[in-house]
C-alpha cells in the first residue's frame, strides 16, 4: 500500500538521479480554487473547442508567477500572486491590459530583451504581442514591432532566437478556415514563420509554413543536439488531407524545410494536441510526449550513433513505458481518452521528470470519455511510468485544456492549474510532505535573448546529470516563464552549469539544495529567498 | 476533381441555393433525387473519416443502411422500383405513402437520408455535426423549392418515416453499439504461432478489432458462414512449406518493391480516421461512375443500394472467416522466422489474417458493379486526390478489385493465399447482392 506524502522505500543513498535513491513517491495535491481567488471559465463553441491555454510568467518583480488564463468567448483574465512563501495559493484578478476576448491562448516571451516579459495572444482573429511594461501592466505592440497578427483560428506558439538576430523568430501554428465551418475538411490555414528584420527590432512580414496540417502545438527543439533547435509541429489529422507530423528545419538565414524521408523521418499521423518535451534518459536528447486521443505518444530517438548527427527517426516508446494514457483510470468509463495540454515537472522532487496531462472531451463526443480525469504519471526508477492522479488528488473530470505546473508559492513544490472549457480553472497547491530536495534556477545573458532560450541547463549531483532544454512552445496554448525546477532527491548539494544557446559552456558551480539561483552569464550563482513569507 | 473539392462545390451550390442538378436549369424530379441521393453519399464519406467508432466494418454497415433507406423511400412511390422487404434478412415492408395524395421524391429522399445519416452518425464530433445540420438545413431548402407546403411536409414526414423504419431494422442486427472504437475489454488470444497476436504498441489495439462481426445479421447472404473459405495453408516454419513460401513472398516484395508497386500499396491503404476505409472507396467509385454516365435515378438508387448491401455483407463474412481461422499476420511471421528487423510498409491492421478484408470487400464491389456498369468499364479513380494521391486508371472493375487486393501483399500486411481467396470469397458474396430483385 502507498500512502500519498510518503515514499515506500526510503533509501537515502547517492545522487540526485534517483534511479536508485527512491521507489515513486506520491505527492499530495490540494485542490485550493475556492479560497485562491480564481474564478474563471474558458468559454465558447466550436472556435473554441481547442485552446484555453494558461500562461505563468512574473511581472511585478516578486519572481511568483503570476498567470493569464485564456477565456474564449469571454475576456482573458490576469491573476497577480499574492501568495506567500510556503502559505495557501492567493491571486488577485486586475486589470492589466491583457483582458482581449477571443483568446485561445498565450505565451510569455520578452520579446524585445527589455527585462520586462511580454505575452503573445493567440486568438480567433488577430494574434497580438502585448509589450510588458512592468507593473503587470502591458500595452499592444504590433504595430511598434511590425508584427502581423493575421486573423486566423490560431491555436500554436513556439519561439527561438536564431543565429545572430535581435529578436525572436514565433512562428504561429494555424487551425481551421473559420469561414468554412459547415465544410471545414481539409480547409487548414498556413501557419506563420514571423522572423526578424535583419539585424533590427522588428519582425519582417510572416512567412507562409506550407504545407499546414491544422498544427495544435508546436516546439522549437533541438532534438539532434545540433545546436540549432528545429520547430516540432503537432497536427490535428481530424481536419488535414495528407497531412502528418513535422519537423521544420530553421536555420538562419536560410528557407525553412520540412525533414523527410530522406532524414529517416516517418510519417506520423495523429489528432496532436500537445507537446512535452524532456531528455528522460538522460542521453542528452530530449523525448517528447505528443498527446492525442485514446493512445499518446512517447517518442525518443531510434537510434543514437556513437558518431556524428542521428537521424530524425523517433521510435514511440509510450506502451513500454505507461504512458499511454489512452482510457480513463477512474470514474467508470471505458472509452477512449482526450489529451491536451502536456508537460514534465518532477512533482514528488525525486530526480525524474513526472508528466501530467490534461483530459477532456472535445464537445459532445460520445464515442469518447466525457468524465475523462487528468493523468500525474509518476516516473519510476526504473523509466516507467505509474498513475498516480487520483491518488495525488488532481483528477478532475472536469473538461480540461491548458494548464500549467508551476511552483505558485515558492516552496520548492510545482503546484498546477488547469484551464476546463465551460467550466471553471482549478488550482491545486502541492503539498507534498515528502523528503525529495529540490533546486530552482532562471537563466539570463545579455541582450538580446535575455532568458537564454535555446539554452541547456544541466544539474549534476551523485554521479549523474540531468538536465533542462530553455524552450517558448509546446503544451497546449500556453507556456510558462519562471523559474527552472530540479528534484534532487536525498542530495543536499548539486553542481549546475549553462549550456548556451551560442553553444559556448558555462563552468559547474556548486549550488545548495532548497534555494533559488539566478544564473547570470559569467557569473557565479546568485542565490535569491523569497521576501514575501507567512 | 477531387472528392472534397466535389463536395465542397455541392454544398456550396445548396448553400447558395442553386439548383443541384443542372444549374440554370429547371432539374427534373428524377434529377433533385438523384442528387440528392448522392450528395448525402458523399457526406457520409467524409463522416467516416472522422467518426471514431467507424471502422470499416462499422463503415460498411452505415453504407449498406443509407442505401436501403434512400431505395426504399424511392420505391414507395415508383412502379418500376420493386422493393428490398422481405429479401433483405429481416427487413418488413417500409410505409406506404398515402394513396391519391402527392409527394415530391426529391424531398422525400432528402429528408429520408438527412434523418437516417444523422441517427447513423449520431456520434460524430461537433464538426460532423454542425456538418450534418447545415446540409439537412440547406439541402431541404433546395429540395423544397418550388413544391407546394403541403407537398413538402408530406414527403418530408414520409421520407422521415421510411428512414425511422430502416433505423428500427437496423437497431436489431447485433452491429449498432460499438464501445472502445471496436476494441474489446477483454479478449483472450488464441494459444500457438499461428494465430494472431498484437503487431502494434497501440495500447488499445493489444486486443482485435470487432470480433464477433462475424456474427451480426448479414443482408442478401444468409449469414456470415455463406461464403466460407477452405483453411489457409498449414502453418509451418519449414522452409519448403507453402507457409513459408507465401511469407518469404511477402518479405521479399517488401524488400524490392518498385515505385509502382509503392504508389499501389499507399493508394488502397484506405486507413480508418485517414481515408473514407475501403468501402467508402467503393462507394466512391460507384459515385463517380454515377456522374460520368449521368445514370437515371432507378439506377443510382439500386446501384448504391446494391453495392452497400454487398460491402456490409462483405465484411461480415470476412470477419466470420477471419475469427474462424485466426491466422497470424506476415509482420509477426516474418520477424519471428526469418528476419527480425524486417519492416511492413503499411501498419498492419489489428485483426486476424485470414481472408484480406480488403480483397473480399473489392471482389464483392467488383461483382456489382460489374452487373450494372459491364465487364469492361474502365474509370478513373481519384478518391484520394484530396490527400495527395495521384488519379489512377482502370479498365476494368476487376481490374481495379485485383489491384486493390494484391497491394495488400505490397504493403506486407497479407499473405498471397489470403489475397487470391479472399476476391473469391467476395465473388460468391457479390453474387447475393445481385441477386436481389429491383425493378418490377
């Protein structure tokens, strides 16, 4: 029998890898949206029977993230944190500038390198960059940064700094023809490349990613370790004609182009929703975890040569591992599973990447689990994977989306909050009493690129390395900005370096379990506590 | 022209409100109907794809209903029609429309296959179902034009009537509930290397698809058992057995296929969620044979009645024969035998063997089609254009039900036996459909 908050087999041996410091831990999750100060619905049919992405980003400075939660057909709503150091989830709805309707969802990016993070709306119309402007205030900067906003259904984001530019290069992932909404088969709209002006602050007119395939997330990754991340597209094969999965290679100044064949890429054909991403084997290549309806898929790499570049061949790892998550494990139902948004966070502080997905049904599909809970897969020492939502008390049968785990109250613990379409988000504060250490770190360099996307930062400790790719994209419509979670397991201390996105590499420096650090580019480690405490 | 493409023009000539048949023209009655008949077709087509629960077996039933339904609300009120009741396994005489009153049959088709492709595809998505409302919406505007009030509510509920009790018949055959997309919750495999195992890491494909279809109520063949098949050749690992022959066949095709044989694998592919499933591409077929030959509406009817009949029916003595025989798939022959890195083209289906269900269904749709349209009736076949694929040619219905059952070998997904028989098994099932009497 496992009881939540306690781990089975306490074994407080070596290394912060804890392949063999721990069996699974389950933590405990407390559902606190009724006292948390949220009250939000992502609402509205069929345009917005996708989306409903959260983002987690700080913007008064107190370094607890505070959120965005998309809301369809009503008007985005931005939370403050008020929460303190350790004490129950607290937020505060104001008024910020980022309350547009018909948002799908949103991403967190400073997109001019000013310091102050900048939000990305993806909406059914037009996208809009919202410059932050410190404060939690932000202020409409398309036309300041020449960004075309388009008037798409527009249900994907993901972002890189490419060789050499001032500002990111966003590409945005398009859905359907909303015109066509008697006949929308086969009517996917092209998805955007929006790329820097040379050398200038300012986006050149979008590039066309054709063929699009109705993209519902995307990921600039770099799967190959070849120092320049590629863009992961994740299709809805509901609406595409010959479409499939796809890897873009973007390189600087050159066109994008498709992986084929040719590079031992294999067609994949899902209803892709979402993406998580997180190197599980400690190969140094990341997995990735694209969500889908009944079975999901794991993929890693088919074959890692001992020399030179592997090939863009992904074998599905997902049965093997249990991570499937195809059929709902409680509530009754037998059918088939909708996953949405997905992401990695070691939750029980144990070394190993844990995923939760969010579960809902798209609208009125029967031949699918209406009463279809969320997943907390616990990573296993030995790589598999084991169910533990109910047990950890975060499965909703609510009609989940977004969502996004992130350590609300900076206790070292990653708490969760899910956006459920027509019903209300759903905050849960992680209250595990378990004995996991833990490690928290941002990234910065200078101008531009200031949050070092693109980066790798590897934590060493008892033998082993893990390690975290700094990427803007992948979930489902949201993504998070803040700070870099580690579990340690029994390891009281650790060594952590940078791996730059310029691909220079930053010396191990020691650093202590139970604190934050700031990262800084030829700096050592700055340690930082919360201010705000109960 | 491509299919979507087709039906996108189709629905947005009913959404303009332009007369389907012959724009700019006063279309005959005849003509409303028989476009009505088949722009409901070519929706179904595109509901299969995105249904879950529609499997091509599942596919194959939907075809068979819609057939039915819209023959029978046309042979209400036709002398030259004869009806299916009581040559069709359980189906009662429909209602009769009312003696010396008038009723318009376009309308009364329409509103006979708006109702019955909504029940049928009830589970669709929300997609499917804004799909489904807009056509009934537009299509029955259309169809309505010009017909007085009290014509059109007459047909309508008759068309309404007829579809209610073919639905009725329907609900009775042991095929109307699938759970879990098919898959079974429980399902215990066959002990020994020749039967059929899980070829795939799909979680809910470790169990196969829909194995007591065999067992549904069938339509003009007596039941799935009627057209049976001798056993598969002995299993055996010997190297000079046929067994072994048939599977070294499969790798080696496989390993050398030319460009040809690549196009022909990918083009039957018809992937359930992927394709409108084999039968749909029949259907799309008979469709397109349909237009090109602007065939009258007694033979638009009889024909897509005729040829869902033979497609369901197809199916279920496929799956009667596949769950008798449980034979083992090339992929897990081959690894296991005579090269354990060896790779299929396609992704085998998770079912038995034993006959290929694409073979059978194609020889039974090439058996029907060839009694209405001839022995030598070449088309073009460009069901796929939408995805890609290019147009293929044909001179023959045979011609094209060979091709589609040896592009199972080229995928490496059947054996040859499996292949041969399995066109054999859809002669003797086509025959059934065929002999169903239409006209008077």
């Amino acid at each position: 029998m496992r009881l939540p908050g306690t781990f089975l087999v306490v074994v407080l041996a070596l290394g912060c890898a804890a392949a063999q410091a721990f069996e699974v831990s389950v933590p405990r999750y407390v559902e606190e949206t009724a006292t948390s100060g949220i009250e939000h619905s992502y609402t509205g049919e069929w345009e917005f029977m996708v989306g409903g992405g959260v983002a987690t980003f700080d913007c008064d400075g107190d370094r607890m993230p505070d959120m965005l939660l998309s809301g369809g057909t009503s008007a985005a709503k931005f939370y403050r944190n008020t929460s303190t150091a350790g004490g129950a989830l607290a937020f505060v709805a104001e008024t910020s500038g980022l309350e547009l309707d018909m948002v799908s969802g949103a991403y967190p990016l400073d997109v001019d390198s000013d310091g102050a993070t900048d939000l990305v709306l993806l909406r059914v119309g037009e996208n809009v960059v919202m410059r932050g402007l410190g404060g939690c205030r932000f202020e409409r900067a398309n036309e300041a940064i020449g960004f075309d906003g388009g008037d798409a259904w527009s249900t994907a984001l993901a972002a890189t700094w490419e060789r050499g530019a001032q500002f990111p290069t966003i590409a945005i992932g398009n859905y359907i023809d909303r015109t066509q909404d008697a006949f929308p088969w086969g009517s996917c709209t092209d998805n955007w490349l929006h790329r820097p002006v040379a050398q200038e602050h300012r986006f050149a007119p979008p590039l066309p990613l054709k063929p699009s395939f109705c993209a519902l997330s995307m990921l600039f990754t770099d799967w190959n370790r070849s120092g320049t991340p590629s863009l992961r597209v994740s299709n809805d094969r509901e609406y595409y004609k010959g479409g499939q999965e796809q890897l873009w290679r973007v390189e600087a100044g050159q066109p994008p182009s498709l992986y084929g064949p040719a590079d031992g890429w294999k067609p994949l054909k899902i209803w892709g929703m979402g993406i998580a991403s997180g190197d599980l084997d400690g190969d140094g290549y990341p997995e990735y975890f694209l969500t889908s309806m009944a079975d999901n898929k794991l993929q890693t790499l088919a074959a890692k040569p001992e020399a030179g570049a592997p090939k863009a061949s992904f074998a599905d790892v997902a049965f093997a591992r249990g991570v499937t998550a195809h059929r709902p494990y409680t509530g009754g139902e037998v059918k088939p599973s909708t996953a949405w948004h997905a992401q990695f966070e070691d939750v029980n502080n144990d070394g190993l990447a844990d995923l939760f997905v969010a579960k809902g049904n798209v609208s009125d599909m029967p031949d699918f689990a209406m009463k279809d809970p969320n997943n907390l897969l616990l990573q296993k020492p030995d790589g598999t994977f084991e169910e533990a939502g109910e047990a950890a008390g975060v499965a909703s049968f609510e009609t989940g989306r977004g969502a996004a785990l992130a350590d609300f109250n900076l206790d070292g613990r990653v708490d969760l909050v899910v956006v459920n379409r027509n019903g209300k988000a759903q905050i849960w504060r992680n209250d595990d009493a378990g004995p996991g250490n833990w490690i928290g770190f941002e990234v910065r360099q200078p101008a531009p690129n200031v949050d070092a996307v693109g980066a790798w930062v590897e934590v060493r400790c008892g033998g082993h390395t893990t390690r975290r790719e700094v990427t803007v994209g992948g979930g489902h419509a949201g993504g998070q900005h803040g700070w870099i979670h580690f579990g340690l397991g029994a390891e009281p201390k650790a060594e952590v370096r940078v791996l730059w996105p310029d691909g220079s590499q930053g010396d191990w420096q020691p650093v202590e379990a139970g604190r934050f650090y700031t990262l800084i580019r030829g700096e050592q480690p700055r340690g930082w506590k919360p201010y705000r405490k109960g | 022209m491509r299919l979507v493409r087709r039906l996108m023009i189709a629905v947005a000539v009913v959404l303009c409100g332009v007369p389907l048949a012959f724009a700019g023209q006063a279309a005959s009655d005849q003509a409303r109907s028989r476009d009505a008949l088949i722009i409901w077709h070519r929706l179904v087509l595109e509901l299969v794809r995105h249904t879950a629960t529609y499997s091509p077996p599942v596919a194959s039933r939907a075809f068979a209903y819609l057939g039915v339904t819209a023959f029978e609300a046309l042979a209400t009120g036709s002398d030259g029609l004869h009806s299916l009741a009581g040559q069709l396994n359980g189906l009662t005489p429909v209602p009769a429309r009312e003696t010396g009153q008038a009723y318009d049959s376009a309308v009364v088709v329409q509103a006979a296959m708006a109702h019955a492709a909504a029940n049928l595809f009830g589970n669709t998505g929300p997609t499917g179902q804004r799909a489904l409302k807009a056509m009934a919406r537009k299509a029955g505007t259309e169809a309505a034009t010009g017909v007085p009030e009290d014509v059109v509510r007459r047909s309508e509920d008759h068309g309404r009537a007829v579809a209610e009790h073919i639905l009725a018949w329907a609900a009775t055959d042991g095929g109307a509930v699938i759970e879990n997309m098919g898959f079974p919750l429980e399902y215990k495999l066959t002990d020994g290397p020749a039967h059929w195992v899980p070829t795939n890491l799909i979680r809910q494909q470790q169990v196969p698809l829909l194995p007591d279809w065999g067992r549904t109520r069938s339509f003009a063949m007596p039941d799935g058992a009627a057209c049976g098949l001798p056993p598969p050749p002995a299993y055996s690992e010997a190297a000079n057995s046929q067994f072994y022959r048939e599977a070294l066949e499969v790798r080696d095709t496989v390993n050398n296929l030319t460009d040809e044989q690549r196009a022909i694998a990918r083009f039957w592919s018809d992937d359930p969620m992927l394709s409108p499933t084999p039968p749909g591409h029949w259907i799309s077929i008979a469709i397109d044979a349909l237009e090109k030959e602007d065939a009258d509406l007694p033979t638009s009817a009889e024909t897509l009645a005729r040829l869902g009949v033979t497609l369901a029916d197809a199916f279920i003595g496929c799956w009667h024969s596949k769950f008798e025989h449980d034979l083992v798939r090339p992929l897990t022959y081959i690894r296991r035998v005579i090269d354990p890195k060896w790779e299929a083209i396609l992704n085998t289906p998770p079912f038995p063997e034993y006959p290929s269900g694409h073979s059978t269904q194609s020889g039974a749709a090439a058996t029907v089609l060839t009694a209405i349209f001839g022995p030598s009736y070449s088309f073009q076949d460009g069901t796929h254009e939408a995805d890609g694929l290019p147009v293929r040619s044909y001179p023959s219905f045979w011609a094209a039900a060979e091709e589609a059952g040896i592009s199972r070998l080229y995928g490496g997904i059947h054996f040859r036996s499996a292949i041969e028989r399995g066109l054999d098994q859809g002669r003797c099932i086509g025959a059934y459909a065929n002999a169903l009497r239409t006209r008077n």
